[in-house]
C-alpha cells in the first residue's frame, strides 16, 4: 500500500463543489486509552488524538475540556498536533489523592475536542469530542526485556474501530506506535505495512508511524475495509512481525439520487375489497444511500412525499403510504434503501361505486445536493361495482324431523361473499305465498334465519321443533332476500327443505330439551335431548369438541354449546378457544353447567361391552385364528410341494469329470491379451441405486469358483442379505484387475438387466455393492455351477455304462411304479440327456458364432422380448427348426412344447435329413468362447457312417420323476 498521501485536482474541485460551505472537524476515532505508570518523567507523550477535515482549509486545533481542577496541571494537550504529554513526573501521593476522590480509583477520564481554528475557552460537545482513559499503575516503566512486542507496535486496548465519512478529504486517522513505549527498546527498528482483501487507499506514514487515508471513500463501493496491520521490528540479531487486524467503516451521506427499479406506474383494480385501511398496488424507489437515523449533527435522506391532485374526493378517499427498509446488493453485499409505495383508502366505498381516477405521487429527497433528487409515481386506479345476487336459483337442505330447537339446517351465501370486506349483507326469510291457511303457515315458523357475526353468511336453524313433527308440514319452500346495508341492493333465492324420518314419540316429546354439555357420561348423552341435536339427541364426541367458534346461533343460548361459547371460569386442565370464549381442548371428559364448565378424567370408566359382547368378540376371535393356521398350513404345504427339490450330492461326484480330461488349448493368432486400458474403479464413478445398494462391510469374500470373459466369480457370505438374519451363502460376480472400460459397462449392463428380471429359472440377483470400492454383483450362489458345464462333465457316463444297464433298466418301463428310482437310473438317463441336450445347449450352433441379437443391448433385449420381438430366422436354420424355437419362446409356459416333444420332432429332423454343413471354416477361432478346447471329434452327437442312436428316452413315470427335477437344476442358471 505505498500510496501516496494527497489529492488530485478533480477530487478537490468535487470536493469542494459537494461539499461546498459545509464546514466540520470530526473524530475518526472516539475512544482513546493509555496507561501512565510512577515516575514517568515529565514531557513524556502519553497519545495522540486524530481529526478529519470536511475541507482542505481546515486546520484543526485539539482542546481538553470539562477537566477538573485537581489534574489540570497533570496534562496538557499540544494543540497542532493531538499529542497528550506528562507536565509533571507523578509520585506515589499523587495516587493516594485519587483514591480519596470519589471516582474510581487509579482511572483517569479526559475529552478533547477538535476545533477549526484557536480559542481561549473550550467547552465540550457530547457530539463532537472524543474520550480519553488513563489508568494509573504503582509501578515502573516495564525495560525492553520485559516489554512485549505487541505493545511497543500497536496502541494500549486499541478496542475502538474508526470510522471515515465517505467522500471527504484524506488525513491521518490513527498513531500505530504506542508512544509510552517510544523511549523502551531505542535499538529497535520498527515499520508498518497494510494488508487487505479489498484493495483500499491506506498507508501508513513511515516518518509520523500514522495510518493515513490517502483518497476520498465511497460508501457505496466498500462499507468496511478490513486492514491487516503488520508491523516488523528489527534487531541486530533477528527479525520479529507482530500482525493485529482493524477494521475501517465508511460511513455514508446523502450523494445519490433515489431512482425506480423497473416501472414508476401501478394498475390497481378495486372490487370486492373496499374496507377503509386497505391497501392496494406496491411501488417500489430505490436510493443508494441508507435511510437509518443518523446523530443529529450528521446529514441523512430526509424524504417528502406529496400527492398531486386537487380533486376533493380524491384526497377524501385515497392516500399513499410508504414505508423503508434495507437490502443488500446481491454482488457486493453493500446496503442500500428500498421504499415502497402503497395505495390506501381512507373510508369504505359503496358497492355501487364505479369509477376510474388517476393519482400522482411525488417522492422527493430533499438532503440530496443535486437536482435529480424527485421520483414521480403513478397510480391508475379502476373501482368495479360489486353485483348482489345468487349463484343458484335453488338452494335444498334435508332435516330430520327429530330435530331439536337451535339444531342447524345449514348456510347459505350470496355469490362471492367470502371476498366481501368493508360492507355487509342481511338475510331474510319470507313465505312465497302467503294466501294459505293458518295450519300451514305455521309451518313455515319452523325454520328461522341469523346473520353470521363476520357479516357474511346466513344461518339456517329450527326455531320450532313442534312444527317438524306435524303432518300437514311435509316440504318447507321458503324465500331468501339478501339485501345490502348502505345501497339496499337486493337478491332473492329459494330454499327447499324436506323433511325426513319419523317425528318423535308423544313420550318423548314431553321431555325437556337441556343442554347436551351437562351430561358426563356416554350413556347419558346419548340418552338425552337436547338442545341443538340435528337428530334429536345428544351426540357424544370422543377426542374432540365442536369448532371453538360460537357462531349467531350458539350465541342465541350458551346452554347449546358452552364448549364454544362460555365466558364463565373453566375448572381443570384446558385450553381457551381462539376468540378467547369457549374451550379448545381440555383435560379428560369437559361438561358444563349454567355457572361454570368442568374438565377432568372420570372416576369410573363407562362400560362400554357387556357379557353378550364380548362373547361374541371372544368367539369371532377364535374362529379367524382356526382359519389363519389352516391357511397357513395350506400355503406351506404349497409351497413345499412347489419348491424344486436339489439334485442329490452323489450326483454331483458322479457326473463331475477331471479337469485334465480335455486341457485347455489357445490357437497362437488368438490369444487373449491383458487390456491395454487398464481402469481404477475410484476414477469410474457408478450411481447408486438404494434399492439394491448392499452395504460392503456386511459381505465376506472366500474362494474364487471360476474365472471368464467378465471377470471372476468369489464364494461369499452375506450378513442379513435381504432382511434374513445371521448369514447366506452367495456368489460375487467382480472384474479383474486388468480389466477395460468396456467390461466394466459390460457388468454393468449385467447389472442392468438382473434388475428387471425375476423368474425362478434365472439366477437371482440380491444386490451390489457399487460404492467406495469395486463393483459386486451379489448373485444367487448355485453349487454344482455352470449348467453347460454339468452337462459336459456328464459326458464320461458313455454307453457301456448305459450298456450295462439296459437290461435293468427296461425292466420296468412297463410297469414304472412297482419299483424306486435308483442312482443308476438317474445316471443313465443323464447321459442321454447330455448327449441330446448338447446339441440344442450349445451356444450359437444356428448363428454359427455369431450374436443372435446384435447391436441390441442385454438390458434392451429384456424388454424387447417382453413385448413380443423374436430373433428372425438366422440363414443356416431350417424352417422346421426355426418353427420350433419360436414354440419354445412362447411367453406364456403352457404353449411351449415339452422336452418329448422336441426330442421326437429333432428326431424326425435327422431322419428326414442328412445334410451336414462344414464348419471347418465357420467355426470361431476364439477359444475362450467355451470353458475347454472339446471338439466335435471328441465326443460326436451324431455318428454320419451310421443310423441315428435310437431314441431310448424313459417311459412317463421317470419323465415326471427327472424332467422336472433335473430341467429345473439345468436352466436355473
């Protein structure tokens, strides 16, 4: 910050056009303090107060005032300066003197004043000086080993941040060095720099040690600057930094014109609206400069406003009122002034009003110095007369004719009645024809009439519960005269009550009404008539009371609904109603008397079920738990009998052949490669699905099962794997750490598709764990593995085996349920199904080791499938062959052939034709495409110099006992 102190020439002609005529020294800084210890010599500085100038002509003069007689030769103030010096070197009983005063010990309190010019006798404004305190110590001057650094760079208890006026002219602010210390540490060598974020024109004076202001601020571009004071003390030996922050607030005056943000003109439509007090359309003046409450010595934004009409019944209607309030500016955080304008009526207006005015409003800022200091606002006002009518011609209510006095029939409303505000509507009720006889017309005295409190509704109730009960008095018709109060606009509706049940018992009639609140118990107030019961009797509401609003008709008599209405104390736990009558809520059961209402538990708890009933709930209980165990043992049995069952373990050692049976050959132009892109799955970052999201530290990896194209395959365990408890045996599908980008949006596509498939002959996916490591698929684990692979192991049972057994076998073909199904069926006739199975199992023998779908993503394929999309018929394939794989893609299970089935018609296939197609060239050099280097010369499906094997498939009996067993191990995979 190494600025220069000083000014341009257009900032003094700006200074001095603004600013012109206005004259006043100020303090930058109001508090001061310094401590003064025991025989420190006479003419030592004590501290140095700084003003600023409103003008370069100032000159200002440092006066103490207001001090007192006793210390007025302690002091002394250097009036060009500031600076405060010692005139004498002060002894021990100088302190004792000040503790025999009445102010507080050892403290010291001073004021200075700054004035443009010398005078003889200075008397202190509050306003315009400056507070100065000393503390006195009973001791020595520490030496410079004892001083700390911090006090020889900055001033003692420096709490106090300045202040600066915007746009006035620089100056010294503030002394940085502590001037008691000036004479401690004279090897020293200390200066100052100033740090800041925001850049500002501070400095600090390398001859005086003062921070100087070197430019005029402005408020509106920075409110506080945020210095960090470094200062660097320098000694032979080494070189120490203190650093202290000081924050710097620009105070603001009245420089800026108020301007509006976006339109100075408001359409206001008045209709339903017309109470005096309220407001319509908002205007909104901006003005830079702030409009708090500054001291009384400092100019602020003073604004007048005027409203500029002449028309009387405008003044007599309308006037403006604004209001203010502070934002800040979205980029750069600096306050400024919002006014807003609103449009207020002074009286209510007639609905019959209807008229358009316009209404100018000046707001004028009458501290701004420029000419530009008025904003001109616009109201265009429309009054819309307000229509009296119905929305409906006909109005019908259905009323019991049980109904008590004071009971509810219902409401009724003219049309926009919930928007009226500042006048009112009555309702009437009249007899459409008066010309009948007098049973009839009294009638008509059953149903009266209120007006609701808010002006607004017309309250239907029974004024005559006798005349319900008559049978002459069959259908009320009455007419409704909705009339306005100032204008007595008017608007008619008629109303049909029909009256519905049986009137009351002549017994029961000469029961009294009372009020339903006195009664305590259920019984009881079910019991009773009362006063309000739409049906006659009291109804007993539990957890809840009536609506907390004692509406015109409750009103009539408290006895219909204290809860609502009383005004009386309330005895027990409760809570007031909203107007501050009735009850809100209580405590326990609340009932009410004429004098007071009551909330509290009851003693006895009501019976509510006698013997009879609860009999009858002991026997319904009884009979739905008979009938949920027989369902449930029903569905278990189902279950059971449905779940397939696993093939049996010496099946696994049996069909199982030794892996160096067939080695495992590579051709050398084929050879599979480690990818040259090798990915770290931290870099490859996969969202997070949280329905199959499966937290990581919950899955222990075991040994690897296998290896492929994808990756590998890991036995593990999951802990409470799907909300099942303790731990189940899984598998984990992983990448390899060589793997590409490309296998990895294979497994994810994996993924993808497991997602949306759910059949029991699929393998079933129970999640993944996609997150803060590498990708695992959590797979349903299958022990005996592969079901390709199963199938070739089976391969080593060959006919002699079957040879063997032939005898045995056939034994009972025909009469298959006089013996068991031995191991060695199973044996024998897993072999030809191996053998058979191999030709229709093998992968891509029709495409000729192509994709059956390509360009199709497995995930799409899924749902192509689902809507019906078949592979068309590759070129190699037969008609006969194609019809029957589109037999076996049958979406629905019945209309797909059984595995008979396709073995007789496949042998009709090879009988009908012998034609082979080469495949020496066809066949796809890639060896990883299988799990071993088997070739059709190692085990040949069909023999070409001799017939076809013969069909030997067992009879029904081992189709049904196998094929559903064996099929469904095969294909779960």
């Amino acid at each position: 910050m190494g600025s220069s102190c000083g000014f341009s020439l257009g900032d003094i002609v700006r200074l001095l056009l603004l600013f012109g005529g206005v004259t006043g020294l100020y303090f930058p800084q109001k508090e001061y303090s310094e401590t003064v210890y025991i025989g420190q010599p006479a003419g030592s500085p004590i501290l140095q107060v700084h003003a600023m100038l409103d003008s370069n002509s100032e000159r200002p003069h440092f006066y103490l005032c207001g001090r007192r007689q006793l210390y007025s030769s302690w002091f002394h103030m250097d009036i060009p300066t500031g600076v405060l010096y010692l005139n004498k070197t002060l002894e021990e009983t100088d302190l004792s003197s000040l503790q025999q005063n009445p102010w507080p010990p050892k403290k010291l309190s001073l004021q200075v004043i700054a004035l443009n010019g010398f005078t003889k006798r200075s008397q202190c404004v509050t306003e315009r000086s400056a507070h100065i305190t000393l503390d006195f110590v009973n001791g020595t001057m520490p030496q410079c080993a004892q001083t700390d650094m911090k006090e020889l760079c900055f001033p003692y208890r420096d709490t106090s941040n300045p202040h600066i006026t915007e746009n006035r002219f620089p100056g010294a602010l503030r002394q940085m060095r502590r001037l008691t210390r000036i004479n401690v540490c004279t090897n020293y060598t200390i200066s100052y720099t100033v740090e800041s974020d925001t850049p500002g024109p501070f400095a600090v004076n390398e001859n005086t040690t003062e921070l100087v202001v070197t430019a005029p601020l402005d408020r509106e571009e920075s409110e506080c600057y945020r210095l960090l004071m470094v200062c660097t003390v320098r000694t032979d030996t080494r070189i120490t930094k203190v650093e202290t922050s000081l924050d710097v607030f620009v105070d603001d005056e009245d420089d800026n014109a108020p301007y509006v943000n976006g339109t100075d003109t408001a359409d206001v439509v008045i209709s339903f609206n017309r109470t005096k007090g309220g407001t319509f359309g908002t205007l909104f003046v901006f003005d830079r400069d702030l409009t708090t409450i500054f001291p009384r010595d400092r100019s602020h934004n003073r604004y007048v406003e005027t409203l500029l009409s002449n028309d009387a019944w405008i003044k007599e209607t309308f006037d403006i009122k604004g209001n203010f309030n502070e934002r800040r500016v979205a980029h750069r955080g600096i306050r400024e002034s919002v006014h807003d304008y609103q449009l207020v009526l002074k009286r209510n207006l007639y609905v019959t009003e209807n008229r358009s005015v316009y209404l100018d409003y000046l707001v004028n800022d009458t501290t701004y110095p420029g000419l530009e200091g008025t904003v001109l606002l616009h109201f265009n006002v429309t009054i819309l007369p307000v229509h009296i009518n119905f929305a409906n011609i006909t109005h019908t209510f259905t009323l019991s004719r049980k109904a008590s006095v004071y009971a509810k029939v219902g409401r009724i409303c003219v049309e926009n009645c919930l928007l009226f505000d500042g006048f009112g509507v009555t309702y009437q009720l009249e007899v459409p024809d008066k010309n009948i006889s007098a049973d009839l017309m009294s009638c008509y005295a059953a149903i009266s009439i209120t007006q609701a409190e808010e002006g607004t509704w017309g309250l239907l109730y029974v004024n005559d519960s006798e005349a319900l009960s008559k049978p002459e008095c069959q259908e009320l018709q009455y007419l409704v005269v909705a009339q306005e109060g100032h204008t007595q606009l008017e608007a008619t509706t008629q109303i049909h009550i029909v009256l519905d049940g049986e009137a009351l018992k002549a017994s029961q009639e000469s029961q009294q009404f009372l009020s339903c609140a006195e009664n305590r118990q259920r019984g009881e107030c079910e019991s009773a008539l009362g006063l309000g019961a739409t049906a006659g009797r009291c109804q007993w509401r539990q957890g809840t009371g009536k609506d907390s609003i004692c509406d015109a008709v409750e009103s009539k008599d408290r006895s219909i609904c204290p809860q609502d209405c009383t005004r009386e104390a309330v005895i027990g736990g409760h809570e007031r109603g909203l107007t501050g009558f009735g009850i809100k809520a209580c405590h326990g059961t609340c009932y009410c008397f004429a004098d007071k209402c009551f909330c509290e538990k009851a003693d006895i708890e009501e019976v509510i079920c006698d013997e009879m009933c609860k009999t009858i709930i002991a026997t319904a209980l009884l009979l739905s738990f008979i009938v949920s165990i027989l369902l449930s043992s029903y569905f278990i049995h189902r279950y059971h009998k449905n779940t397939p069952k696993p093939p049996i373990a010496s099946a696994e050692m049996t069909f199982r052949r030794p892996a160096q049976a067939y080695p495992r050959n590579f051709p050398a132009n084929n050879l599979r490669r480690g990818s040259q892109e090798s990915i770290e799955t931290d870099t490859f970052k996969i969202p997070e699905d949280p329905k199959w999201e499966f937290p990581r530290k919950n899955l222990v990896l075991g040994k690897t099962l296998g290896e492929g194209e994808f990756g590998k395959v890991v036995k593990a365990t999951a802990f409470r794997l799907k909300g099942k408890a303790g731990y189940t045996t899984v598998a984990v599908k992983m990448l390899k750490e060589n793997a590409s980008h490309s296998e990895l949006r294979d497994l994810l596509s994996e993924f993808t598709l497991l997602k949306q498939v759910n059949h029991p002959h699929v393998i079933k996916m129970y999640g993944a764990c996609s997150q803060d490591g590498p990708l695992y698929l959590i797979v349903e684990y299958a022990k005996y593995g592969s079901l390709r692979n199963f199938l070739r192991e089976s391969r080593k049972v060959g006919p002699s085996y079957m040879g063997r057994d032939a005898n045995r076998n056939s034994s009972y073909l025909e009469n298959p349920d006089d013996r068991a199904l031995t191991m060695g069926d199973l044996i024998s006739f897993a072999w030809q199904i191996s053998r058979g199975m191999q030709y229709l199992a093998e992968m891509k023998i029709v495409t000729l080791g192509g994709n059956p779908y390509p360009g199709i993503a497995p995930e799409r394929l899924f749902n192509l499938l689902k809507t019906g999309y078949r592979m068309e018929r590759p070129e190699n394939c037969s008609e006969e062959m194609y019809n029957l794989m589109l037999r076996c893609w049958k979406q629905e299970s019945d209309k797909r052939p059984t595995f008979s089935d396709i073995s007789k018609e496949l042998e009709k296939m090879m009988v009908k034709s012998r034609d082979y197609l080469d495949l020496a060239a066809s066949t796809p050099a890639d060896a990883l495409l299988y799990d071993d280097a088997l070739s059709e010369e190692d085990t040949p499906l069909v023999d070409c110099n001799n017939a076809p094997l013969p069909r030997t498939l067992p009879s029904t009996w081992i189709e049904n006992k196998l094929y559903g067993r064996i099929s469904h191990a095969f294909t779960r995979f």
